[in-house]
C-alpha cells in the first residue's frame, strides 16, 4: 500500500488535508497505508513518511484517487514539518466529555419531556477530533437518537422521556415483602428513625434507584497516556490507562454486572441492581474483557509495538451521563439535623437563641430530586424566615434535596408569640406549560422574649 505521491492541500482546524494519487488502495476496510512523498510536489518543508489509518469507512473524510473522492477517514499520526500542525483527531478517553442540558428532566410520568446530551471530544493533544466522527449512544430509560457526527469536536442528541422507566426484569422483595423492581418511600424503610412511610428520607433507600436513566456515549478512539519524553507517541513505560469493554452502567456502581456474560462482576459487584447493564462488546466473544494491559491508539510507536507495548488498534472511549426522570409529584420532611442523624422535627421555639435551623428535605418518590424548576418559598406570618425562595438545581445527584431554613425572630417582636412558617412546593408542568403540582408544609415557630431578655422593659410589668 504504497501511494506514489501527495499534496498539502489545506490545514484546517489542526487537520492537514492530503490530496494523495493511490493506486490500487483497498480503502473497504480499516487499515492502514503509508506515504511517501515526493517533496517538490508539496508546498512545505520536506518532511518524513506520513501514516495513515482509515478508522472507519464512508465517513465525510476521505481522499482523492485519480481524481475521484474517496470516503474513508484519514489521520496523521507522524510527525511532519514544524509548519504543519500534527494531531491525530481521534479521540482520546480523556478528552471525553459527556454532559446534559437539563439532568433532572422529569417524566416519570409523562412523555415527551427532553434533554440535550453533549459531546465534547478532543484528541490526544487536545485538539478537536476529525469532523464526522460517529458518537453512538444508549440509555436505559426513554428514548435517545442512537448517533451523531461531530462538527469541531462536539455534537448533539436529544433524549426523550417515555417508557421503559423500570428495570426489564430484574426485581427484589421490598420491606413489605412484596415483589418491586425499584426502592420508593412507600416501600422501603428510611434508616433514619422515627421516619415514616411516604415523607422524604435524609438517607439512602438503597439499590436499586428510581427514574434514573444511564446514558452511554462511545467512539473508537486511543487510551490516553503520559508523554514523558514529549515526543507525541507512546512509548514503551509510559504511563497509560487500559480500557475494559465499555457498557452501559444501568446502576452506577462503575462495574459491569450482566450475571449472563461471562467476566461480569456478578454476584460480587460493588452494588446490586446492576443485572441490566449492557456490555458494547469490542472483541465479539459472548465474554466482557478487561483491558489488554497495553497502550491502543494509533500514536503507538514503532519501537514500543515491535516490543508489543501497545497497539494501533482502536478501542472504544466511552463515558455516561444520568439524567433524573423525577416524578412529578412532590414528598418532602422537615427534620433538625441532617443524615442519618435528622430527627423529624414540628415545631420550633426560638426563645434561647433568638433563631434556629430546620432542615427541608424535598424528594420525588423515590426519593430523588425533583425536577429542574421546582421553586420552593417559605413565608411566615409571625417569625422571619431566610431564604424565602429557592429552588431545585440542575443536578442528578444522589438523594433528596436538602434546604436549610433559618427561623429568626420577628422585628419589633412583642413579648411572646407563635406563628406557622410555610414552604410552598411547585413542581412545573412538563414542556413550560403553566400549572403543575402544588403542595404545602408547615411547621410552627413561636417566640418568649422574656426568655431570652428577661430585663427588656417589656418582660418589667407584670
Ligand atoms: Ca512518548
Ligand atoms: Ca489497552
Ligand atoms: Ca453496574
Ligand atoms: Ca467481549
């Protein structure tokens, strides 16, 4: 595979563009082919063979035989002149970042809600990978579009609530002893003590967690690895990090769980519920593979791969996002304390301190967080109550929300009195339209300023 000649056409976005005569090139497959040059052709310094490895065919990338466009993604991976930029634009694991526009959606309980998934990939100099690289995704719950090409090192989907929204089949006995395929606060008892059935729990209900949906995003790309001696290659010594098979994480516990294929955690694995992950096999063998113990990635050098070092075999970069399919419908606690040493708490009395904390614990039912938009605001009609609007973040974090409320007493207080702090909960309809669901707590405060300041002129007549 030997081309006769090339040509520097362009050098755009940290990619050179090679106009190449080659005759007799197989480009159906991935492999690789090697080009020498014939320097007065070219409008740059001389410089060495050029490397090329076609990662995928028919991608928008390709080169010109005889004339005619040829599909077929191509990338430098030699070093060439000082006045060209080098990069491989593929991407490496560590320049890939997966992210959503709203991680707490909602849904559970309707469709059609949606989040934006992001990807940004970078190579293993940081440069933007070839446009029209493939990102493939998968998720658990819902509906995603299953790939974009990227443009500049990023590109989009869109994921989409509908069913499923539980596990296939994986079930469990919950604390009543019936039959459940997720933890709910009506179901599960909260660790806490003194909480009951259906209020939020300051802690965990434990596996496996509702309406959250793993989203995987993967590419064939390189294993990321220390340049120690900056010569843009690999190395044999330096330091890498050796990718397993990538999969779908369904319960988050980092480790791949399916009992059904072979080299699963299962029945080991750091947390249960993971029997639904979903392996994206990189060698076909009914078998989930660990890494191979050696760098992969096209920036393996010549001499560290006759050492067998590494491999110019692509593997799959891979990472997950979570978006929170909350349930619409608010549960929530109030609580002195926070963790697994809260204390359901009613009323307060300020009388000592002049002010005090109570501890808003807001959930779905499952006890997570509720969708991105829920506002809460806290009125008092006796005492002063701070913050008096919050709201839910965007997150898919772990858990309930937690929001502090400082109860602090009235101005120009008279000598004693009570008054009922309220938190007012709204969860947003679905889509921005107006309504939604609407609760209310409240507790208590009340107030003694003789308490506190028994010589204040108003605690003198009686
Ligand atoms: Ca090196
Ligand atoms: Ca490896
Ligand atoms: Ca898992
Ligand atoms: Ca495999």
């Amino acid at each position: 595979m030997t081309p006769e000649s090339g040509q520097v056409l362009t050098n755009e976005s940290g990619v050179a563009l090679i106009e190449l005569d080659v005759e007799g090139q197989d480009i159906g497959s991935t492999g690789e082919i090697v080009v020498t040059y014939d320097t007065a052709s070219t409008n740059q310094a001389p410089f060495s063979p050029l490397r090329f490895t076609i990662v995928e065919p028919a991608l928008q990338l390709g080169y010109f035989n005889n004339g005619q466009f040829v599909p077929g993604s191509l990338e430098i991976v030699a070093t060439v002149s000082d006045e060209l930029v080098v990069s491989t634009g593929i991407p490496d694991q560590d320049s890939f970042s997966v992210s959503a526009t709203v991680l707490n959606t909602g849904g559970d309980s309707v469709d059609g809600v949606t989040s934006t998934i992001n990807v940004k990939a970078a190579d293993s100099f940081n440069n933007p990978i070839l446009d029209g690289t493939a990102i493939t995704f998968k998720t658990e719950y819902g509906r995603i579009e299953g790939s974009c090409t990227t443009v500049g090192g990023d590109c989009s989907v869109n994921w989409t609530s509908q069913d499923p929204r539980k596990p296939l089949a994986y079930t469990f006995l919950d604390d009543d002893g019936n039959v459940a395929s997720l933890r709910t606060i009506f179901n599960t008892d909260c660790s806490v003590p003194g909480v009951p059935r259906g209020v939020s729990c300051p802690a965990s209900l434990g596996q496996p967690y509702g309406a959250r949906s793993s989203i995987l995003a993967y590419t064939l790309g390189q294993e990321s690895y220390n340049d120690a001696n900056g010569n843009g290659l690999y190395d044999t010594g330096e330091v890498f990090v050796d990718l397993p098979e990538a999969f779908l994480d369904t319960n988050e516990d980092g480790a791949f769980g399916n009992p059904n294929e072979v080299g699963s955690c299962h029945p080991d694995c750091p947390e249960v519920a993971g029997d639904e992950d979903i392996p994206v096999p990189l060698i076909e063998n009914d078998a989930y593979d660990q890494g191979n113990g050696i760098y992969n990635g096209i920036l393996c050098s010549d001499t560290a791969e006759a050492a067998a070092a590494c491999s110019k075999e692509l593997v799959h970069v891979r990472q997950q996002v979570t978006v929170l399919v909350a349930g619409e419908t608010p549960y929530a606690g109030i609580f002195e304390g926070v963790g697994i040493s809260a204390r359901l708490s009613s009323d307060i009395d300020i009388s000592r301190s002049d002010s005090g904390t109570r501890y808003f614990y807001l959930s779905d039912v499952y006890n997570g967080r509720l969708p991105l938009g829920t506002t809460i605001k806290t009125k008092s009609d006796y005492c002063v109550v701070e913050p008096e609007d919050n709201a839910v973040a965007n997150s898919s974090a772990f858990g309930p929300s937690l929001f502090p409320i400082t109860v602090t007493a009235p101005d120009n207080a008279e000598r004693n009195g009570s008054g009922f702090v309220r938190i007012e909960v709204n969860v947003p309809a679905p889509g921005g339209n107006t309504g939604g669901i609407t609760k209310t707590w409240r507790f208590r405060c009340s107030y003694d300023l003789c308490v506190n300041s028994p010589d204040d002129e108003k605690c003198q007549d009686s």
